[in-house]
C-alpha cells in the first residue's frame, strides 16, 4: 500500500467538514439551518452554499426538508461531530502540550481536523487526558517538555527523521 494514496480516500473535503460543522453549529444555536444562513456562516455566496450543500444531499450527510430547512443525517452529524472532537484536541495539543499560540492552533488544527483517523483521534484524547492531568508523572512530564530545547542530532542517522541524515535542523533554521 502506498500511504500517500490514503489522502485521496478520505471521504470528506476540507470544505464538507466546515458545511457540516456549520449547519451543525446553526442547529445549536438558533434551531434552524437554511442555504442563506449557511452562507452567511461560512461567509460565502447563497449560490456557493447550494452547489456545495446539493453535494452533501447527494452524498447522504445533509437533509432538507419540503420548507428548506437543513438537517444533518445520522451519518452527517457523526462526520461533523468527530470533526469538532479532531478540531479541539488537536488545538489543545498544539497549544496546551507543545506551546504553540492559541492563533497558530487554530489555524494548523482546521487545516488537519478532518484527516485523522477516529484511532488516531481516540489515541490523542488519552494523551492528553492523562498528560494534562493530576498524576505526578503527567506533571513531571510537563515540566520536562518545558524546559526541553530542541537539539537536532547532526548529520548522522537520526531516529526521528528515519534512516537519513537528520531533516529537522533545515526547518529549525528557517
């Protein structure tokens, strides 16, 4: 198998997550969703809106009933809540573990939220769980990172970048 490929399995686009998070979040909030309030969200054209919302029907992720208002599909809403779940763990993780700014955080978890895998997700939310815990080895663990400076290897093989010459010096540098 070449995992490269995987990308182009996942059945759901950066966009229909953030169509199907939208109508999830006007759901909440107000209790109706409709094209124009879509758009309005997402800070797009009403026409935008119903190409791409007529896609997410097709695909079973959206319903809309005879007064046009929006609903998600059992299968929808399971997509877009494990988005939202993917979105916020990884925030934490970025900014709560790693220490990048809550900006930064934002923006690097919409930009993967809807590729990882429910494993991955399920195995993240541990970590995090027990790593932002109470128990003195997750405090010592967080202490450590903290004072941790990154050090790349040198030339020779590193453990992390695989069987090459260590890569991450050539990011650090930039």
């Amino acid at each position: 198998m070449q995992v490269w490929k995987e990308f182009e399995g996942n059945e759901v686009t950066h966009s229909m997550a953030h169509y199907l998070m939208a109508i999830k979040e006007l759901l909440r909030r107000q209790g109706y969703a409709r094209v124009t309030d879509v758009a309005r969200e997402l800070e797009i054209t009403p026409g935008s809106a119903s190409v791409s919302l007529k896609t997410l029907k097709s695909k079973g992720f959206v319903s809309e009933d005879h007064n046009r208002f929006l609903g998600l599909t059992e299968e929808g809403e399971k997509i877009a809540h494990g988005v939202q779940v993917a979105k916020s763990t990884f925030v934490h993780f970025f900014h709560d573990i790693l220490g990048v700014s809550k900006e930064q955080s934002e923006i690097d978890s919409c930009k993967i939220e809807h590729l990882v895998s429910e494993e991955t997700r399920m195995h993240l939310l541990t970590f995090l769980q027990y790593s932002l815990g109470d128990a003195k080895p997750a405090k010592a663990f967080r202490e450590g990172l903290k004072q941790h400076h990154f050090q790349c290897p040198g030339p020779q093989l590193c453990e992390i970048c695989g069987d090459e010459p260590c890569k991450a010096e050539s990011l650090h540098e930039h």
